[in-house]
C-alpha cells in the first residue's frame, strides 16, 4: 500500500488576526496589505484554510485532500 503526501495548512481566520509582520514572515509572498486582500478574497470565495505550496488537490474549503505517493 502507498503512502500519501499532504500539504499543512492555515485556517485563514488565523492568518487574518496576526499582525502585519507576523502574517509576511509566515507567508512571505508578498506585503502586509497585499497578503490580507488575497486572503479576504479567498475567504469570500468560500475557502477557510490556505494551504502552502502548490497544491492542485484542495477540497471546497482549501485544504488538501492528499497526494498519493508511488
């Protein structure tokens, strides 16, 4: 049997309450303000975590749903 690879996540209400520096030294793709915008977007799109990296297998809320390995 394979194994299954997952991506961590962060619920995005977390995200939101961190202040400014604390939220770009955890994602650091991007300024204070830009991050909180991607962020309020993905929520109001439904999403309540965000998952790191470049993850092409999120469920409806965001989170990865796994990877199976070979």
């Amino acid at each position: 049997m394979g194994t299954t690879k997952y991506h961590i996540h962060v619920p995005i209400a977390t995200l939101l309450a961190m202040p400014g520096g604390e939220l770009t030294g955890t994602l650091s793709s991007g300024t204070g303000p830009e991050l909180r915008a991607m962020l309020v977007c993905m929520q109001a799109a439904g999403k309540a975590a965000f998952t790191g990296g470049d993850c092409d297998r999120q469920d409806r809320k965001g989170i990865c749903r796994g990877h199976p390995q070979e």
